[in-house]
C-alpha cells in the first residue's frame, strides 16, 4: 500500500512539474510533501537472538525472518563459536544474505558480567579485546554489542560504558520496554524479552504504542537455545507488527534510522529490575486481573452461599 501511494504523489508532482516552470514546479512539490502528503516517522522493530549457541538455534530463527521476510540480528558469544565450528559457518552465510551479527562478550561468564555493586574493568576490557580477536578470526563482523545479563547497578555503568563504547556506538540491555526520542541511552538501549511464560498481549500492547507514536523503536530479545523459546510465537509478534505498519529492521539499520534522536543523560537511566517486569506486567495485563479478581470475588460469594444455605437445611432437618 506504501508503495502504491508513493509512486501516485510522484506520478502527480511529474505532472505538475511537466506544466509548470521548475522553480514554480518545485513550490509546488514543497507544498504537497509538507503539507498534503507529509512524511510521518515508521516505528521500527528489532529482533536480536541472543548467544548463538548451536546451529539448529539459529536455523529456527533464520526460518522465521525468511518467512516474515525480514533481516534479525544474532548476537554471538565469542569463545561458543570456536566450540562449534557449524555455527560461525552459518552466521557467515547469514551475514551474506543481509542479517546482522552482534558481539554477545568472549564469555558470557556472569563473574564478569553479573555484578553486585563492583565491577572488574580490565576483565570486561580483555573480554573485548579477546572477543573482537576471535570475530576477526573467524571473519565475521558484529555491527552492535548486546550485554551479558544486561542489567547493571548506576555506580558501575560509567565504567562499562566508557569501554563498550569505544567498541561500538550502539548496545542493548535486558530489560525495559520501548524506546523513544528523548528516552533512550545509546550504550543501554532497552530491550522486551519474548518468551513462552510472557503473554503475547503485552508485546502486542508496546507494538500498539509504538505506532501511535510513530517514533518508537522496539527491540524484542529472544533465547532460541532455550526452553522458554517459541517460534510461532516470534512469527506471530513479527507479522503482528508489520500488519500495524511498523518496519522491522536489523539492529545496526535501526540505530541509523534513531541516531539523530534526542538522547536521555546517562545520569536519568532508569534502574530495572525484575520486580519491576513484574509491575509492567501486571499493569499490561490489569483488566485480566481485575476480570479475573472479579471472577473469584463472584464464585467465592456463590460458594459461601450454597455453603450456608446447606448447613441450615442440615441444622433444620436435625431439629426436626
């Protein structure tokens, strides 16, 4: 339909240019595109898979995009690619058919990864130093960085950041919801993890707000070495948000798309945690819960009821 309109506004300003002068020609075309057909901004969607950890993994996702017709991004863990010699192999014949590699860490080791409220800077520089070595070596080219566990206390971000950064310009944590001009940092842009366990609602709800926005962009994280991985229901969310217009992209692409943004300070990151997934999820899914709270209030109430009115049958019958 986008093409459609598109080749009708040029087929209309060749016209309007072929009977008019070029300078009046042009007024003409600035007028339609500013004020008849103005350009509105597309809310992007970004699928990254996290850790690349065997071949059949990262086949199952590659399926999905080529029946979506889209390009994801497979973030890697450096020192499981030179485990499995299959999985780099295919990551190079991704990376050729225009899907994006992402650097994951050397380790993934949560000692390194996982802090508490310390963090030892020259482990995480050596993890960069080594991982970039072995995507070198294994000629595969990651664009972004995605965080091991990707959640980090405020005393230690600077650090962590100060090093990623002169990596990568981009680079995506684990928690948070969807991304908008003015609320995103550029080296911890937040991510919606997409497992079995999350209701496709609450996914669907932030692909809804990000259209009614326009300038959005949601990143999904998705584990396709584990249990909690869904295929069907990654097909289902991609096609969801196509249908509500929104483009999805690779996740370097998106970054281009989103760079001239205005970016929050490193000093308002919000802090996440999983109590606080645990509130987003109950806010997304609060007229469930009170349908739901309803239901049991009603049901209680029939019960004690029904519970009642037999004890005093019994009582009357035995005084009888």
């Amino acid at each position: 339909m986008t093409i459609n309109v598109c080749r009708t506004v040029w087929a209309r300003c060749r016209a309007i240019l072929r009977g008019c002068s070029l300078s009046a020609g042009l007024l003409v075309l600035l007028f339609l595109t500013v004020f008849v057909f103005p350009v509105s901004a597309v809310p992007i969607v970004t699928v990254i898979d996290d850790d690349a950890a065997n071949e059949t993994a990262i086949a199952t996702v590659k399926a999905v995009a080529d029946r979506c017709g889209i390009k994801v991004t497979f973030a890697a863990v450096a020192s499981f690619l030179e485990r499995n010699p299959k999985v780099p192999e295919l990551l190079r014949q991704y990376e050729a058919e225009g899907h994006e590699i992402a650097s994951h860490s050397l380790s993934h080791r949560p000692g390194i990864w996982q802090t508490g409220g310390t963090i030892d800077i020259g482990a995480i520089e050596r993890e960069m130093v080594e991982s970039e070595a072995i995507f070198t070596r294994l000629d595969l080219h990651p664009k972004t960085f995605v965080y091991p566990y990707g959640n980090f206390p405020r005393g230690v971000r600077r650090e962590i950041f100060d090093v990623i950064g002169r990596y990568y310009p981009v680079a995506f944590n684990a928690r948070g919801d969807i991304n908008l001009p003015g609320r995103m940092y550029p080296l911890y842009v937040s991510r919606h993890p997409l497992r079995k366990h999350n209701s496709m609602f609450m996914t669907k709800r932030l692909i809804d707000e990000a259209v009614s926005a326009d300038e959005a962009w949601v990143v999904i994280l998705t584990h396709s070495a584990k249990s909690d991985f869904s295929a069907e229901m990654l097909e289902t969310i991609i096609r969801y948000a196509q249908e509500a217009g929104a483009v999805v992209l690779p996740a370097s692409a998106a970054w281009e798309r989103v760079r001239a943004w205005p970016m929050m300070d490193e000093d308002d990151i919000p802090d996440y945690s999983l109590f606080g997934d645990y509130l987003n999820a109950a806010f997304f899914h609060l007229p469930l819960l009170l349908g739901g709270g309803i239901a049991i209030i009603v049901l209680c109430g029939a019960a004690l009821v029904l519970f009642l009115r037999h004890r005093a049958a019994r009582r009357k019958k035995a005084a009888v």
